[in-house]
C-alpha cells in the first residue's frame, strides 16, 4: 500500500473513531438515565404497597389473639417488635432504612429472613418465564415466516387459527384445561416443581423431573406471547417482502432463498428486538396468574400466599422484587430499542 492511499483512508479511520466514542457516550447515557428511573418506581411501589396493607385490617398476629394461652401483653411484644404499633409511614421508614442496607426485613409467617422465602421462589419465577419465553419466539418465528411465505392458504390460515386461538383463550382458562389434560392422560405431573421422592433421585432424575413439572406451565405461559409474536412477524415479512429492495434483489436474478433469508427476514426481525423486552415483562406478570393456577411454586403464589397470612413484610418484599423483574424487562427493552435506533439513544 503507498503512501498516498494511507493518508486518503486516515480521515476515514479518524471519523470512524469519532463516530464509535459518540455511539459509545451516548449509549451509556442512555443506560444511566433509564436506570435512574428505576429508583422513584421502586420508592412508589413499595411506599403504596405500604399504605394499602396498613387500610387492612388486622395483622399476622390478630389470630393469635384467639389463643387463651397469648396474654396481651405477649401480643403487644410480639406486634412492637415488628413496629406494627407504630403508624405505617413509621415502618415504612424504617423498612426502607433496613432496605438501603440489603435487609429485606423478616418474614412472620415463615421464621426467617425474606430474602431467604424469597430467593428460591425467584429462580422459579425467572425459569418459569424464560422457558416461555424461548418457546414462544423458537414456534412465533418460523411459524410467522411460514405463513408470510404461504399468505391466503391452508397454512396461513391454520397459522391464524393459532393466533386467534392463543390471544382468545384466557390465560386462567387455558391453565385449568391443561390440568384437565394432564390428571386424564396422567402423562405429565399436576401441579408442583417436584415429585415427593425427589430428594431420593440422582442429578439425572431430578433435571428430568423438574424438566416434567416445567412443560405445561410453561406451555401455558408461552401461548398467548406466541400468538403475538407470530402476528407480528407475518405482518413485518410481508410488509419487507413488498420493499423496493426486495424486488430488486429478484431483478438481479438471486436465489428465492437468498432473498427471503438474506434480505427480508434479516429486515424483518429488527422491529421484533423492542418486542423481546417487552414480552419478558408481560410474561413476568402472567407467570404470577399461571403459578397460582397450577401451584408453581414461584414468587407469584409466595405473593399470595403472604398475602392471605397478613406477612406484611414478605407481601412488600415481594412486591417490589416483582416490580423489579418488570423494569428489568421493559429496561431491556428500552436498551434494544435504543441498540437498533440510534434516535433514541441520541435524544
């Protein structure tokens, strides 16, 4: 290479440079400022949860009061070192104080810490959702490009029989016909994470019997975020297919597969990265509805169930951990919105 060819290509090198500091600024500003927004979300979040279990009435302890053996004094002890004698802007104050710290406070009902209730009902929660998820986009995607390529026949219309099937049927409903379907055939467990002998098993076993007590939630979970999913991806392959550039891929004489698979799906995906994040969150809230249907031990049911037991500390805990896995996926949502679309990122 001569001397004259580098110095024509160092203001490309020198703009190249500039144009990936930039891209690089503005990116980490983006990220910095969405998580700043997550902070006042949490705050309000767990400051109402607070105010509304404080309207209800009665405590963990109003039960124990039915107990001849409880003297109202050992009440009052037991409430004052909870501060459930104290107003609840009181303990919420004391509760976040504890909460900038990392203590989540302690669970009544359970006798231990809530980040210990809480942690392994997370992981449940988060594998209940991300196998979904996989699901979903692995069937969404090839059964949308199939249905595009097919468009007005017996494929695209069994595709669209799927799609209406998958957004009409409630969630609830379609949870109960999956027990329904599940004590008749006996082919897969009801209910649960785990068989009764699974301590008894060898590493094996126990993946494969949790692996079994997983496939209908997760079915059930993926199906309405499959239907969507599908709709969209037809709609953008056929829309990209219409293109300019795609008729002029055809003009040039490329294979029918270059050009589908090249060109128009690669186009056609890009307006599916905004959908990801936001599909990780609408499967994070319609975990909470499946794991209470068919007893999935996750942070939805634990929700509930500190609920029906008044563990006001768990209740708030988990709250807030759930609101937390909804911003995360609406902030991975925003960061592949801003990945692909630099006008976000920019303003």
């Amino acid at each position: 290479m001569d001397l004259g060819s580098i110095i024509a290509r160092a203001p490309c090198s020198c703009r190249a440079a500039r144009n990936g500091r930039r891209f690089n600024n503005a990116m980490l500003s983006f990220l910095i400022k969405r998580l700043l927004h997550t902070i006042p979300i949490l705050l309000g979040v767990s400051l109402l949860t607070f105010l509304l279990m404080s309207l209800t009435p009665g405590d963990y302890f109003t039960q124990l009061s039915q107990n001849p053996q409880i003297t109202p004094e050992k009440l009052a002890e037991l409430r004052a070192k909870q501060y459930l004698d104290r107003p609840w802007y009181v303990r919420y104050g004391y509760w976040l104080a504890d909460a900038a710290h990392g203590d989540l406070g302690y669970s009544i009902a359970y006798k231990i810490p809530v980040s210990r209730v809480i942690l392994g009902r997370l992981w449940n929660t988060f594998l209940l959702s991300a196998g979904a998820l996989v699901l979903a986009w692995a069937v969404a995607m090839p059964l949308g490009i199939w249905a595009a390529l097919n468009k007005d026949s017996w494929v695209d219309r069994f595709c669209s029989m799927i799609a209406f099937v998958g957004l009409s049927v409630p969630d609830i409903l379609l949870a109960l016909l999956a027990l329904m379907f599940a004590a008749a055939t006996g082919w897969l467990p009801v209910g649960g994470a785990e068989s009764p002998t699974y301590d008894l098993m060898t590493n094996s076993q126990q993946f494969f019997d949790r692996a079994r007590h997983l496939i209908l939630p997760v079915v059930v979970l993926a199906a309405s975020d499959l239907a969507g999913i599908m709709r969209q991806m037809r709609s953008n392959f056929l829309d990209i297919m219409r293109a300019e550039f795609v008729t002029t891929a055809r003009a040039k004489g490329l294979p029918e597969f270059w050009v589908v698979y090249k060109h128009t799906l690669r186009n056609a995906i890009n307006p599916l990265l905004t959908l990801f994040g936001y599909s990780l969150a609408g499967l994070l809230s319609g975990a909470f509805i499946v794991e209470n249907i068919m007893a999935w031990p996750g942070l939805g049911r634990l929700t509930m169930d500190a609920l029906f037991a008044r563990d006001y500390p768990l209740v708030v805990a988990s709250v807030v951990m759930a609101a937390g896995l909804l911003v995360a996926g609406n902030f991975v949502a925003d960061v592949l919105l801003a990945w692909s679309d630099p006008r976000i990122r920019l303003k």
